[in-house]
C-alpha cells in the first residue's frame, strides 16, 4: 500500500517540513543572526557599525518592493522551485559575503537577501500551508514560523564560535554551503505546489468522496483580489500589520531599556532570551488557538502583548517583572507571522489567498522599516517608557481592527 493513503502519514507534513527547514536555517541565519557580525565586519572594514546596519534595511525595503508582485508570481509559476531558486540566491550570496571588501557589496547583498525573503520569510509557508491544509492550519503555521526564533537562539552562539575561531569571513562561507547542500536540494527534491502534484486532497478535507470538480470549487473558495481590494476591511488588515509589527520591533529596544534602569548587560540578556521564549512559544499555542478561534487568537496576542509592556512599564527596576513582560510581550511579536496570515485567510478565503496576502504582508515590512529606526529617535528625545506606551496603543488599535474584522466576515456569512 503507497504510505501517502495510510491515515498516519500525509505528504503535508513534508510540506511543513520543508517550510521549517526554510524558516529555521535560512531566515535564522539571515535575519536572527545579522547582529553577531555587526562589530566584527565594521572594525575589520574600517567602518562605522551604523553605516553597516544599512544593509538591513535595505533587506527591508527590497522585500516591500518586491512583496508588491510577489503574490502574482507565485500563483502563476511555481512555488517549489520559485523557493529553491531564492534559497540558491542566498546561498551564493553567503558566500559572496565572505569575500567583501567594501560596504556597497553589503547593500547589494541586503538587495538579493530581500527579494529572496519576499518568497522564503513572508509568503511562502503561509501559501503553501494554505494550500495543503483545510484543517489545523494554525498549528502548523506555528511551528514554522517558529522556526526563525529556534534558528536565532541555535545559531548565533554557533556564529559567536566560528567568528571567533575563523573569522567572519569563514562564518559567512560555512552559513552558503550549509544553505547550498543542505536546504536547497531538500526544496528542490520535497517541495510540491498542490496536493494535486501527489495525487492526494488536502490535509483535512471533510468529504473523501467529493469528486474532482467539487474539490477544486472548495479549494478556490473565498474573495477574489479584484473584490478584497474594493472592502474595507482589506484596509483595516493593512492597519493591522503594519501596526502589530511596529509594535512589536519593541522587542530590539528590551536590552538597552533594562541596561538604563541600572541591570547589567548579563541580566539585560536573560529579559531578551526571556522575549525569544515568549515568541517560539507563543507562535506555537498561537497557531493551536487559531485552529479553533481566529477572534481568540487575535485577542490573545494583543491582549498578552499589551499586558508584557505594562509589566516592564510599572516593573520598578524589579528583574523578575521585566523577565515576565519581555516573555508575554514576545507573543506579541508572534502574532506578526501568525495571527496575520490566518486572520488573512479567514476573512479572504484561498481563492487568491497569495496575491492578497503579499499586499497586506507589505505593510509588514514597512512597520518593521519605519519603526526600527522611529522609535530609537523618540526614544532619544523622550524614553524607553514613552515608545512602550506607544506600543501599547498600537496593539489595542490591532485587536480591534482585527476582532472587528472577524465580526464582519462571520456578520455577512450568516446572512448569505
């Protein structure tokens, strides 16, 4: 009997690998880890650590750009090897870095890492788990998307230990070939665009004996782009990405906020880790709730991540209340990759799920952009308690801009 008919195995779940693979190797590398070799590169090339950082966002802006076609691309062509050819990008660009001379050829390398993210980080496992699942889409969603958070927490002491054993340039040529034999062949060899390709229905499907025209009509079911575009509440899940991910670029400014109230860079470390716990967690118990409740995922994540700024806000120096708060902020910082997508694909449906996501997923993007910078100058000119409460408003705004959301699409499915 072929395994891909027994009850206990489905071919999804190599896609679910796969999309880990991608999240935990390649996103951890590229964007968890950017910061360890912040400092050596700058003193090595005789540059400033800013002046360096600008590849960053650089990554950024080439993703938004990018993310504005991304959506048709990859309903049109194929997304197995649309992601095998960008993970083949990254790899050579790896490598390329470890033969950089001049902070231009960084830039470039932000450009290339970007358009490649457009398809790996935002769209790619939520298209293809879209596609392979019509149930428990939530949790796997979660695991994925924690991926990038367990490669961040792996590989950046393993970073630290080449850096200081081989350098960064050696670093940078072992993270290409790990990304060049090891994730690259595995998408090229795993990775299927539909069910269809394996002769299967999705995960979950409710009629086993729904014939083929009937399964394509569930399968396609939802809004059209032409049709979303034209509704509010596209708009307000705009609002809500670009807001939930600006808030939650909070997360880069824990350190510094627990240095400034008296603690150690050592005890500032723990408030940090604490945060990165908060968000492989979260991702994950997020993607459970949603499988049952988008309402009460988005209440969750926001409500949490309100919750964790107030506890740093009235923590008074104590360590344990700062611990606590990075750790229920961070799943505010989960709700990026995994509240957006699912509130995406519950009020659209999957008929052009990828086109209208990689339109909402650019206001993601934009947020993290924008608000890296923006709050670093606010706080300079004001505090770390005044960004806080900022943030705190912006995740209120995207609860209810996301609860709301859900109400209306459940409001005009019962009067159909």
């Amino acid at each position: 009997m072929d395994i891909l008919n027994k009850k206990s195995f489905h071919y999804g779940h190599v896609i679910v690998l796969c999309c880990f693979l991608i999240m935990f190797v390649i996103v951890g590398l590229v964007m968890s880890c950017a910061g360890i070799f912040y400092k050596p590169v700058s003193s090595d090339l005789g540059i400033e650590v800013g002046t360096l950082s600008i590849y960053m966002s650089v990554n950024f802006l080439s993703s938004t750009l990018t993310l504005s076609i991304a959506g048709k691309l990859m309903e049109r062509y194929s997304v197995r090897w649309i992601l095998t050819i960008c993970s083949l990008i990254i790899a050579i660009t790896f490598i390329g870095m470890s033969r950089f001379n001049s902070v231009w050829q960084f830039y470039i390398a932000g450009t290339l890492f970007g358009i490649s993210l457009a398809f790996l980080m935002y769209l790619g496992f939520p298209t293809l788990l879209n596609r392979w699942f019509k149930s428990r889409m939530g949790i796997f969603i979660g695991i994925c998307s924690a991926g990038s958070g367990i490669g961040g927490v792996l590989f950046n002491p393993i970073a630290g230990y080449l850096i200081t054993i081989y350098g960064w340039r050696m670093t940078y040529l072992i993270f290409g070939l790990a990304i060049f034999f090891i994730v690259t062949p595995v998408l090229a060899l795993l990775l299927r665009d539909y069910p269809k390709d394996k002769g299967i229905k999705p995960y979950g499907e409710e009629n086993k004996n729904m014939d083929n025209a009937s399964l394509t009509k569930k399968n396609i079911d939802g809004v059209t782009y032409s049709k979303a575009i034209k509704m509010p509440i596209f708009y307000g899940l705009i609002a809500f990405a670009f807001l939930i991910n600006a808030a939650a670029t909070l997360n880069i400014f824990l350190p510094t906020f627990v240095q400034t109230t008296g603690f150690s860079v050592e005890q500032s470390s723990l408030v940090a880790s604490s945060a990165m716990i908060g968000v492989t967690v979260g991702k994950v118990l997020l993607g459970m709730i949603n499988d049952h409740s988008a309402f009460w995922g988005t209440v969750t994540t926001t409500g949490l991540g309100i919750v964790g700024l107030g506890l740093l806000l009235i923590g008074s120096n104590m360590l344990f209340m700062y611990i606590g708060g990075s750790f229920l902020f961070g799943w505010a910082y989960a709700g990026v990759t995994v509240q957006t997508p699912m509130l995406v694909r519950h009020v659209f449906g999957n008929k052009n799920y990828a086109q209208i996501y990689s339109n909402i997923s650019m206001a993601i993007a934009i947020g993290g952009a924008i608000a890296a910078g923006g709050w670093g100058l606010i706080a300079d000119v004001s505090s770390y308690k005044t960004i806080f409460s900022i943030g705190i408003v912006f995740l209120f705004i995207s609860g209810f801009i996301g609860s709301y959301s859900i109400t209306q699409k459940n409001s005009r499915t019962s009067t159909k």
